[in-house]
C-alpha cells in the first residue's frame, strides 16, 4: 500500500461542457462570474463520484493547481485500490458559487445537468460525498452522511454510496479511516461486479 509521501496525486482532464450549456443562466450562478465545469476524469469511468460544487482549478495568476479536496480524493482512493480510471467526477452545481445565492432553487435547477449525465454515462456505482451532495441528490433535506454510509441505496436506479466530502477528512483528520473504508466498500462492490 502506497503512503501519501508516496502517492502523486494530478489534475484530472476536464470533459467539456456541452456547447449549448456553456452559457447558461437557469440557476442564476452564471452571475457569479464562474465558468461551468461539466467533469473530470474519465467520462466512461464506471463509478461517478458525485460532489457539491466544484472548487478552484485556477489560482489567482490563472496557472492551474490541484486543490484539497482532488488531492485528498485521489490520495485515499488509490489507497482503497482504485485506480484514476474507475473515476468520473461530477458536481450537483456546475458552478463554484462565490457569493449567496438561493441554495434549493438554485440545486433544484442544476439537478437537471446531473440527470443528463447519468443518462448518458450509465455508470455502474454512485458515490456522493458530503451532506449537501447527499441531501440534493437523494431529495432529502434530512439525510446525512453519518447515518447512511456503509450501506447501499437505490437512488434514481443507482446503486449508490455515500461519504465524508474530501474537505471535511482534511479538516478532521480522525474521518480518514472512515473516508478509507467508505473507498474500500465501493471499490470492493465494483470487484464484484467485474468479478
């Protein structure tokens, strides 16, 4: 098993955005002034990791960076025995909000990309990470990560897991092992069905 000194975590390709989507104005988050990231990874990925939003690719100076949460996600991946290509990550919101917006209105709104997407990709497994990405992609306002992982759900006829958001492990170090083995259920189900 690699250790994180070890592991060299990279900046995914990114899938384009649908030409007649790179302008839209639906949610209102095109005001924000942030561009849509449609995913990144492997768009024929069998499992679709499912986040709020997406954070900076950019720093300031427009130079490309890998943040936290990609740095955080590949790492414990690679440790649960998946590899970058199993992997397609997806956002409920297309854009990274920078200011308030009407949050329900606004996810109901961006569902409508994510559903597109799964029509389309057809991946075999689910993976939503982080209460926000749960409760909206589940429509549940209520459900929470604590209570519903390690086990799976029919959502939308997916089979879907769910996880501590990349961000929180690296703020609370003692989720890791939780993170971890959430991975490793995931990547156990897929070996599985590859069999």
């Amino acid at each position: 098993m690699k250790t994180i000194s070890e592991f060299c975590p990279k900046t995914l390709t990114e899938e384009p955005t649908p030409d007649h989507l790179v302008d839209c104005k639906d949610c209102g988050l095109y005001d924000h002034g942030t561009r849509m990231v449609w995913g990144e990874g492997n768009p024929e990925a069998p499992i679709m990791i499912i986040l709020d939003n997406p954070g900076a690719r950019e720093n300031r100076g427009g130079e490309s960076f890998l943040c936290g949460t990609r740095q955080t996600l590949q790492e414990v991946a690679s440790d649960a025995g998946l590899k970058i290509d199993d992997l397609y990550v997806t956002f409920i919101l297309k854009r990274k909000p920078v200011r308030a917006y009407e949050k329900e209105v606004t996810r109901q709104i961006c569902m409508q990309h994510l559903n597109q997407q799964l029509t389309e990709k057809k991946p075999r497994l689910l993976l939503c990470l982080g209460n926000v990405a749960v409760q909206s992609f589940f429509q549940d306002p209520e459900a929470e990560v604590k209570s519903l992982r390690g086990s799976w759900h029919d959502i939308q006829g997916f089979q879907t897991a769910v996880a501590y958001h990349p961000l929180a492990v690296r703020r609370r170090p003692n989720l890791r092992s939780l993170f971890l083995e959430d991975l490793r259920f995931v990547a156990e189900r897929y070996s599985d069905l590859t069999g």
